[in-house]
C-alpha cells in the first residue's frame, strides 16, 4: 500500500512513513500469530512433521522477526519525534532571536 504524506520536511515525512510501516508491521504480525495459533490448534502432531513441521517452525521465526521491526521502527519513529521537537524548540529560539535583535 502507497504511502501518501502531504508536503513537509524531510524529517516529517520519514517519521510519517516510519509510522505508517510499524503499523504495517504490528498487522502483519498479529496476522502471523492468528495463523501459526489456528494452524498448531488444528494439526495433529503427526501432520507437524518433517517439511510441514519445518514450515511451522520457520513462520513463528518470520512472525518474531516482524514483531520485532515492528518494535524497532516504533523506537526510530520516537527517535524522528525528539529530532521535530528539538528542531521546532530551535527554531522558534532563533525566531525569538531574531525579533530581540531587530526590536
């Protein structure tokens, strides 16, 4: 699915994009549990074996490995929202500068 974000700075758009991938990422892990729960409530463990078995395993591991970018980018796009803040802090202190100087 296309991201689409209104014009802005740089900055602003990578923490929208950021967002919008973790939530993303948190669907398709919870997707990922639902599956690998209603599969190993289903199968009988006979039916858990060998290639099967191994394609069971080698999902919980994708399903943790998305869980866990999820995660991540939920850190980046905290870490994007200091930088904006930071940033506005400095430019308003600039701004304010800038009035006292030519007031």
């Amino acid at each position: 699915m296309p991201i689409t974000t209104k014009p802005g700075r740089p900055i602003e758009v990578a923490r929208d994009k950021t967002d919008a991938v973790q939530d993303d990422l948190a669907v398709a892990g919870a997707e990922l549990h639902l599956t690998n729960t209603a599969l190993d409530r289903s199968l009988p463990e006979s039916a858990r074996q060998g290639d099967v078995g191994k394609a069971l395993e080698q999902n919980g591991v994708v399903q943790q490995k998305v869980t866990q970018a999820a995660e991540e980018l939920a850190e980046v796009t905290e870490l994007l929202e200091e930088e904006i803040a930071e940033r506005h802090r400095l430019e308003a202190e600039l701004a304010q500068r800038g009035m006292s100087e030519n007031g």
